[in-house]
C-alpha cells in the first residue's frame, strides 16, 4: 500500500480470512471471482444494497468480490486534500489528477492493463448512458475498476492519461459517484453465473431483446374487482407466449418509442 490504510474488501475475502482479515485483504483477487475495485471519499457507502439479497449472498459466497480504495490517504499534506479549486474559477472544488492517479495505480496492482479484460470507469454524467449491454460487456470481463467523482468531478488529464471510460447513469446530476456505481455493480452482478437461481430469468427480462417486459401478475386470483387475464391462468402455454409478447411489444412502443425503433427485427 502506498497511502496508509489497506483497501476494505467485501466478501469471500473478508469472512473466510481466521486471523487478521484487513491483511489478507491486499489488492488481490478471489481466484476465478470477478472483482470491483471502487475509489471512494465514502468507503462506507459499500457494499449498501449490493450486500442485500441476491448480490450479497453472492457476495458472501465469493461469486465475486469487492473492494473500496479509500481515496483520502492519498490526498496532500497534513490535512490529505484531495481537492482544489478549478483551474479558469467558478464554484465548487475538483478532484486533484495526481491524487486520483495514485489511487488508480493501487486500483491497477495485479489486474490486466487491457480494458477489455478490466474496465477503468469514471461514473460521471457527462459519460455514455449506461444500458444492458454495457452490463453484460461488463459481467464479461475480469472485473472492473470504478472510479466515484464528488464536487464538480474529476481533473480531465486523469481520465485521458489512464484511458477512462465515462459512464452515466442516467440525465440526471448525483452529488456522488457512489450510488451510481452501486446499481451499476448491481446490474453486472446479476448476469455472473450462479448469481441469480434461474438463469433463464435474465434472458426473458426487460431489456435483454431490446423490448420491455410484460406485466407480472401473481395471486390473488381477484384482487379489489381485478382478475389476473384469464390467458395466463389457462395453462395454455402457447397462448400464454404469445399474449406476453404481444403485451412486450405493446408496453414497448407505448413508453419507449427510442427502444421500439432500434428493436432487433426478426
Ligand atoms: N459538475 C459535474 C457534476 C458533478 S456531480 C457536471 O456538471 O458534469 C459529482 C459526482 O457525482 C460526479 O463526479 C460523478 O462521479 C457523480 N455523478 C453525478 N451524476 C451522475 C450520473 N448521472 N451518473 C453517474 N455519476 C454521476
């Protein structure tokens, strides 16, 4: 370690160690596990939902791992800033080049520098809208570098030296990288085998053939003067096909003309 504290790790790391877990949590991936490494201000923001549910216990079963790089200990002088004002005035504060690229250095040790095999991302809104490609792209790799922005965001030398993707979680400013990061983390997650039970749930699900999924109905047969549609209670599984996907299409090019139009035609 460079700068003080060691990395906290998540997961198979951090539950299987006997003796002294923060030691055995050095840049080091559980073999064969994909990996997120996040640079954070707020370590403790991690791993939040990602340690719920099915994310957490694939987390905790070491179908992949986490690990947050507290980027304060790499910060200047007695008081570790890692922030200063921008070069050409206005407001706010923006995260120093060297201070970030001494934390992306300790993010790289033993990772592949080829970033298809490693993305390197900044969360930022200004990056390309993040999708389900972009997730299964992910799931696909080794694992992933991310880097979570505070104030006015990042000095752009950082991101063009070390080759950064910019990603963006939607058309919307955040104060911070890190919840963006999560329901990335989370999309990607759930696509590594084993993570969800059923497999065949992500293939069928909203997005994965360009159509938003049809509704979902479970009991009560009739609820407050509803009825479930009578087809899907038919045990007629071909009617039940062809009503989904009749209601995919309808739902898609009722609320998402953009997807409708670039949908993969047949
Ligand atoms: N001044 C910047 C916004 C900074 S917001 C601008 O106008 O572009 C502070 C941090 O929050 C960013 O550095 C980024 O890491 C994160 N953030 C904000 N909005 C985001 C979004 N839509 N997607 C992903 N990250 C976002």
């Amino acid at each position: 370690m460079t700068a003080g504290d060691k990395p906290k790790s998540h997961g198979r790391l951090s539950i299987s160690a006997s003796v002294q877990p923060r030691d055995l949590m050095a840049p080091q991936r559980v073999k064969g596990a994909w990996a997120a490494r996040i640079i954070t201000l707020f370590p403790e923001a991690f791993p939040g939902t990602l340690g719920l549910s099915l994310t957490g216990k694939a987390l905790a079963e070491g179908l992949w791992s986490l690990q947050t790089i507290d980027l304060r200990p790499f910060g200047i002088g007695k008081h570790r800033n890692v922030d200063d004002s921008p070069a050409g005035g206005g407001a706010g504060m923006v995260l120093r080049a060297d201070v970030v690229a001494a934390a992306l250095d300790e993010a790289a040790i033993a990772t592949p520098p080829d970033r298809a095999l490693w993305p390197v991302v900044y969360l930022s809104p200004r990056g390309k809208p993040f999708d389900q490609a972009t997730a299964r792209r992910w799931a696909g790799a080794d694992g992933i570098t991310m880097l979570c922005g505070r104030f006015e965001g990042v000095d752009q030398r950082v991101l063009d030296h070390y080759a950064v993707e910019e990603v963006s979680l939607g058309d919307f400013v955040l104060t911070g990288g890190e919840i963006a990061a999560q329901a990335m983390i989370d999309a990607a997650v759930r696509l590594l085998p084993g993570v969800l039970g059923n497999a065949s749930s992500t293939e069928e699900e909203s997005h994965s053939h360009g159509l938003l999924e049809h509704p979902q109905y479970t009991r009560p047969a009739t609820w407050e003067g509803r009825d479930i549609p009578a087809v899907l209670t038919s045990g007629n599984h071909a009617a039940v096909e062809k009503w989904r996907r009749a209601e995919a299409e309808r739902l898609t090019r009722e609320r998402r003309p953009d997807l409708w139009a670039r949908r993969p035609k047949p």
